[in-house]
C-alpha cells in the first residue's frame, strides 16, 4: 500500500536554528513527490515538486532532497514567519489514475523569535 | 492569475440536508481534484476529474457524494442527506496536466 509518514509530528525552533523535516515513503513507483505548506484555515501552499533520487531543490531559507526511500525539507535559519504546517506528498506512478496525491499528516513547525 | 476558487468558504448545514461546494480552477487548468481534511487527518484523496470526465473516483465513498466538472462552469462535489462525520474542510486542487496540484482556500462544512 502507498503511504507517506512524517516526522516529527511537531517541531520547535528558535529563530535562527536550523533544522530538517522527515518525510518517508513507499509507493508503487514514484511519479513525484512534493512540499507543500499549510498555514491555520488555509489551502496548502506548493512549494516543491521532486522526482529523482538525488535531486535537491531550493527556495529561501527551504531546501528540499530526495532519496529512494524519503525526502528532508531543510529549514536554515528560520525566522517566526516560516511557522506552519509542512505536508508531504507523493504521486504514484502505477496504479489508479496517476493523478492523486497521497498526503502524510505532516510536521506542525513553530519558530519563536 | 487568480488562483483556484472555491465558495462558500464556510457551510452549515443540518443532518438530512444537501451541501454543494463549488470551484473554479486556475486558468488553463483542466484537471481538478478533490480532497477531504478531516481534524488532525491527512490530506484524502476523493475525486479526479477533466472536463465532463471523472478519471478517478475511487477515495469517494459510495453513497451520498457525486462530483461533476461540466464543460462550463466550476466543478461540483456534491453531497446528499449530510451525516455529523461529513464535517471536515473540503479542499479543491488544479493542474494543467496530472501532476504538481494548486489548491484553493477549502470550504468548511458543519453539520448540526
């Protein structure tokens, strides 16, 4: 079965600590996997979209890489505005219709100045 | 270019009535899906469609919930005779072709 886990569930930073965000899959072949942000009473936000081993992408102070088995989103010296909830997400390439994602549950990050 | 729409925003409804959440995909955006966001959940696939063509239907559940994407106008997820455990916050996506998903601020439905 596909599945995505994510860890930790909750993540506390002071503003300038560095840290990474876990996101472990298993799927029927990886079509993608992608980064979103999520902020209270809003859509998630894409960020990412990765779909080889090796690859790394970046945006700010977020870069995200990607392995056969996962993916880490690397916050570097965060600042209070990067608090939210990162979601995980991968798209299978075999099986159904390609085309939905199957989201973890994700990280719930909290930056105090 | 305005982002994916959907309205209402929030939605009461009773147990036994009918709720229908609405969107309107980006522009050039011809693939639209349905997710479902129950608290302290994950993301739930539910629906895949293209114009007037449901391409995936299978985290819909069987009764109750219909969706459609008309060739004009938004796409529908429809809801029969609402039960307390439909309450959640509906969140819809779009993409030009079957792969990274844009979404909308989500409608959350209450039912009392």
């Amino acid at each position: 079965e596909d599945q995505v886990t994510q860890s930790p569930e909750a993540l506390r930073l002071q503003e300038g600590e560095s840290s990474s965000l876990n996101c472990s899959y298993t799927v029927s072949g990886l079509r993608g996997l992608f980064w979103y942000r999520q902020d209270p009473g809003k859509g998630p936000e894409f960020l990412f979209t990765l779909y080889s081993a090796g690859e790394e992408k970046e945006k700010e102070r977020l870069k995200a890489t990607l392995t056969k088995k996962e993916s880490f989103l690397h916050i570097t010296a965060p600042k209070p505005e990067d608090s939210a909830t990162y979601l995980c997400a991968v798209q299978a390439r075999y099986g159904g219709s390609q085309g939905n994602l199957i989201f973890g549950k994700g990280t719930k990050l909290s930056v105090k100045p | 270019n305005a982002g994916v729409m959907q309205n209402p925003r929030h939605l009461v409804r009773r147990r036994g009535q009918e709720a229908r959440l609405r969107c309107s995909p980006m522009k050039g955006h011809s693939h639209v899906y349905w997710y479902r966001q129950l608290p302290e959940e994950g993301l739930k696939f539910m629906v895949y469609l293209q114009k007037e063509n449901i391409i995936d239907e299978s985290g819909m559940p069987k009764e109750r919930f219909s969706a459609e994407f008309p060739k004009e106008g938004p796409s529908i997820l429809r809801i029969q005779q609402v039960v307390r455990g439909d309450s959640a916050a509906y969140f819809c996506a779009s993409s030009p072709a079957p792969d990274e998903q844009y979404f909308g601020p989500g409608t959350r439905l209450t039912v009392t």
